[in-house]
C-alpha cells in the first residue's frame, strides 16, 4: 500500500473508532433513534471513504503489476476482483 493512502486510511479508521464509540454511548443513553441512525450513516460514509483510499491504491500499486506483468491469470484475478467491487457499491 502506498505510504501516504497508508496513512490516510489509518488516520480515517481512528476517527471512525471515535466516531464509533460516541454512537455506543448515544445508545445507551436512550438518544433519540433517528439521531442515532444519522451518525450512523455518516460513520457507513466514512468506512466507504477509507474504502475508497485502500481501493485506489490497490489500483496504484497490485492492481498495475498485475496487469503490466503479462500473466494472463494474474490479471484476470485482478479485473475479476475489481469488478467484485464495482458491484458491491
């Protein structure tokens, strides 16, 4: 993984765990459930985001030796792994 994507998602992921807790404690002190459910849909839109980050370096870095190597089932792995993501969006 690239460094700089590296340390972007950790950073991300350690928001998200903060973020993650203070949804908990909204829970157990009986919040009202819609507000509950919008800080939980904004921690679903920053896991995606860190998704994102990973993604685009897997696209900068496995995904381009893959494809530049000249294996054929090495980079019929790939596509087929990307395209299994494309799909989960």
């Amino acid at each position: 993984m690239k460094q700089n994507l590296k340390q972007q998602a950790i950073k991300r992921m350690n928001y998200l765990i903060g973020h993650l807790v203070a949804n908990k404690k909204m829970i157990e002190a009986d919040r009202y459930c819609i507000d509950i459910i919008r800080q939980n849909n904004a921690v679903v839109a920053a896991l995606k985001k860190v998704n994102d980050i990973i993604l685009s370096s897997h696209l900068e870095t496995c995904a381009t030796t893959a494809i530049k190597d000249g294996d054929i089932k090495k980079r019929q792995k790939v596509l087929t792994e990307l395209l299994e993501i494309y799909k989960a969006k």
